[in-house]
C-alpha cells in the first residue's frame, strides 16, 4: 500500500483560494520563466505584436538584399529540398518554394479555420450584420483590380491583378488596435469580418486565376482525400494522427496537379469539426462523477496498488473527456494560430521581402506600371472600393451601419483596409515567379501597404481624439 503524499510544490494558494495548477515549467516561479517567458507570451498575445513580426522580418530581408550577404541570401533561400521514397525523388523544390506550398499551406488552414469559426459562431452568423462588409469586401477587391488593370492591361505584367485584392487580417486589425479604445468595437469587427470576406475571396481568386497546368488525374486524387476527410468527420473519427496523413497526401496530390498546393491547407481547415464530440452542458455532471471517483479511493489516505491502477484510468478518462468536450476546430486553431502569427508568416515574409533596390532615379522606379498599379490599387483601391461600396449598400438599405460606427469610421477602417502584405506577396509569387515584375510587385506592396497603415492610423487616430463626425 503506498500513503498518499499532496504535491509539496504546489502549498502557494492561501485556505480558501481556488488552487492553481502549474501546467509547466514556464508556470513556475524561478529567474527565466518569471521574468522571460512570461513577459514573452505575454507580448505574443498582443494585437500589434502579431502585426509587428512579418514586417520586421521583411525589413531584415530588405536590408540583408542591398547588403554584400544577398549572393547568401538568396543561396540559402535557394537550397534544394528533397524528398524521395525507395529511391524515387518525391518532392524537389527549393528552401523558398517549400516555405510558399508547405508552410503557407498551414497558414491558409488557419484563414480557413477562423472564416469557418466566423461562419458558425462569430460575426458571420448574422447574415444581416455581416452583410455590409462582405459586399464592402467585394467592392474592395474589384476597384484595386481595375486599378492595377488600367496601368498595366494587354501588358506583359497584366497577370499581376490580383495582387492588390487581399486584406492582411493582422496587421490591419493591429492597426485599429495602436490607433487606441476610442476607436468602436464595431468598427474593429467590421474590419475584422471584411479581412475575413477577403481573405475567402482571395483563395478563390488563387484556386481558379493562379492554377498553372493542371493534372487532372492529381487533382481527382487531391479531391479523394478531401472526401475521405468528410467521411471520417462524418463517422465521427477523432485520432487527429489519420487527418495529418490525409492532410499531407491531399497537399501532395494538389501539389503535383497544378492547382497551388495551399488550397488542400484551405480544404482541410473547412472540413475540421466545429462541434465537440461530447456536449458541453453534460461536462459538470460527469467530471463531478469521475473526481468523485478518486476523492473516494483518497478517503482514507492510503492507495493499494489497485486503487492507484483505477485512479490512473480515472485519470485518463478526465483528461479524454476535456479533451472531447472541445471542438477540433477550437483545438487546431489553438495550437496552430501562434506558430502562423510568429513562425510560419515571418518565415514567408523573410524569404519572400528581399528586394533589391535598383541604382535608378525614384522617379523612374515610382513610374513603373507595376508598382503604381500595386501600390495605388492597395491605397486608393482598397479605399475608394471599401468605402464607396459600403456607402453606397447603407444608403439605399441594402445593409446596415454597425451600431457604434458612422462614415469617418468607414472611411478609417476603409483606408486599413489596404494593408495587404502577407496574402499580395503570396500572390505575387504566384504571378511572377522571378524577374523585375516580380521586384517591382514586391516594392508596390511594401510601400503601399506602409502608407494605408499609417494613413489608416492617423485617419482613425485624428476621429477617435476629436470626435467623429459623419460624412454624409
């Protein structure tokens, strides 16, 4: 028999206040994880933080590109990767491909993830409300396509339309955020439910515009796993481990069909459960009835050998019961949201940002078609289209102003609207795989993106400190 001894360790809660549980070593209270980790996580979880990371790694990209490291550079970013099964070489793309099909791949799951959240729970269920800034979001990825359209159509570069179109969800919202709590919770859920509109207007833009040779044998392979996927879903299977392997074969065949191997990320966050397997109202009930258990064995404190073999399967049967009473969709998008924020969206932007700046007048680098058709598209597009449309759709009834906002929000939120930095890189590479369109794509973005965030900023910065007035 074996007495029971409490935890030594865990003796810092005062009688009568809830006990806390350390989870991990970053939970305790020595040197590094009290004045380290904590802080760090802490900073993680802020708005602008997450915006604050991509464009810190491109700034680095630029820098180390017009510096005597851009032939390492781009060497490292070039490194062949290979993949081979008996032999026969199964994937071979560069270090920089495997980041923009593999990585991306996970950060359009989360996109997918968070619309389908929206969709269900959030503020896409109210069809009503969410339809201003889904037809705001329309309007705001048409006018920057004409834009881009008029300085570079029947040109070389007109396939670089669609660049312009996409709202980066974190930077945008982080801008609304530093611009303070002046600024009206509906203005931040507009723009938060427009990112999300663009965003799924953007994969849809990839999917049918930027699919280069397709393979339909691939494809129909590619589609079988998604298939696959919704049938497990549908029976009810819950190992995570099959929805990895169909998750990768599916990637693999979407890869090898010609449509970007990102959509099979899309593909795989829209088929993810967004209800538990176990409801959440009977949880109290039963975690009650299975603490009960062990609070019984423990009565007298002395275990037996068996009373500790039936509390480890007690155990476990709280722990799979937590684990079940949270969707799987809750779950991925937990774990998979801060390594897109600060992992996987970084490393696209540090591999994707190196842009070396040519020795030539700014006028003629700022004349360039592409670059005035990204960079106009991103400012005056997103603008002119968000605004205007939803102006418009208010104005004759066909949706309504979110309570708490008037026009000068609008014309703020619209104005943020154009910071497009992840998704137009993405896009970017897609339609110029390498050469000066491509350079002069990335510099419209940078610059285009840079100038709505600050303009957004102090648009919304100015109203929220003088008051806003509306513009009608």
């Amino acid at each position: 028999m074996t007495e029971y001894q409490p935890d030594p360790g865990n003796t810092h809660s005062a009688p009568g206040e809830r006990q806390v549980v350390a989870h991990s070593w970053r939970a305790g209270d020595t040197f590094i994880p009290r004045a380290v980790v904590r802080p760090l996580q802490r900073l993680m979880g802020l708005e602008v933080s997450t915006a604050v990371a991509a464009p810190a790694a491109a700034v680095i990209a630029l820098i180390l590109a017009n510096t005597p490291l851009q032939p390492a550079y781009e060497s490292i970013w070039g490194t062949p990767v290979r993949f081979e099964v008996a032999g026969n070489s199964v994937i071979d793309l560069s270090l920089r491909a495997l980041v923009n099909d593999g990585l991306m791949a996970l950060f359009f799951m989360v996109v997918a993830l968070e619309i389908k959240r929206e969709w269900i729970f959030g503020e896409l269920r109210d069809r009503k409300a969410a339809a201003l800034p889904i037809i705001a979001a329309a309007g705001g990825m048409i006018v920057p396509a004409l834009i881009y359209a008029a300085f570079n159509a029947g040109g070389p570069a007109s396939h670089g339309w669609g660049i312009p179109m996409a709202t980066d969800i974190a930077f945008a919202v982080a801008v609304l955020a530093a611009a303070g709590p002046r600024v009206p919770t509906s203005a931040r859920l507009f723009l938060l439910t427009l990112a999300i509109a663009d965003d799924l207007g953007a994969i849809l833009v990839i999917a049918i515009f930027y699919a280069g040779g397709l393979q339909l044998a691939w494809l129909v392979a590619a589609v079988a796993m998604m298939v696959l996927a919704w049938v497990f879903k549908v029976m009810r299977v819950r190992s995570v481990g099959v929805f990895v392997v169909i998750g990768v074969l599916c990637w693999f065949f979407m890869h090898e069909s010609g449509v970007h191997a990102t959509i099979a990320g899309v593909a795989m966050g829209f088929l993810t459960p967004a209800w538990s397997l176990l409801p959440p109202q009977k949880y109290p009930a039963i975690a009650s009835q299975l603490v009960g258990e062990v609070s019984g064995r423990l009565g007298d404190g002395v275990l037996t050998h068996e009373e500790h073999a039936l509390n480890h399967g007690t155990m476990r049967e709280i722990q799979r019961l937590s684990l079940e009473t949270q969707a799987p969709l809750d779950r991925i998008e937990y774990r998979l949201s801060s390594w897109s924020a600060f992992f996987i969206v970084p490393i696209f932007a540090f591999a994707n940002a190196g842009l070396v700046i040519p020795r030539v007048s700014p006028v003629e680098w700022f004349s360039d078609p592409v670059v005035l058709g990204v960079g106009l598209g991103l400012v005056i597009g997103k603008t002119a289209g968000v605004f205007g449309v939803a102006w418009l759709a208010a104005k004759v009834g066909i949706a309504r102003m979110p309570a708490g906002m008037n026009n000068v929000h609008l014309l703020g939120v619209s104005i943020c609207a154009g910071v497009g930095f992840t998704v137009a890189l993405f896009v970017a590479d897609l339609a110029f795989t390498a050469g000066q369109y491509l350079e002069s794509a990335k510099l419209g973005i940078i610059v285009g993106s840079a100038v709505a965030g600050v303009l957004g900023y102090l648009a919304l910065r100015l109203t929220s400190r003088n008051g806003a007035t509306s513009l009608d």
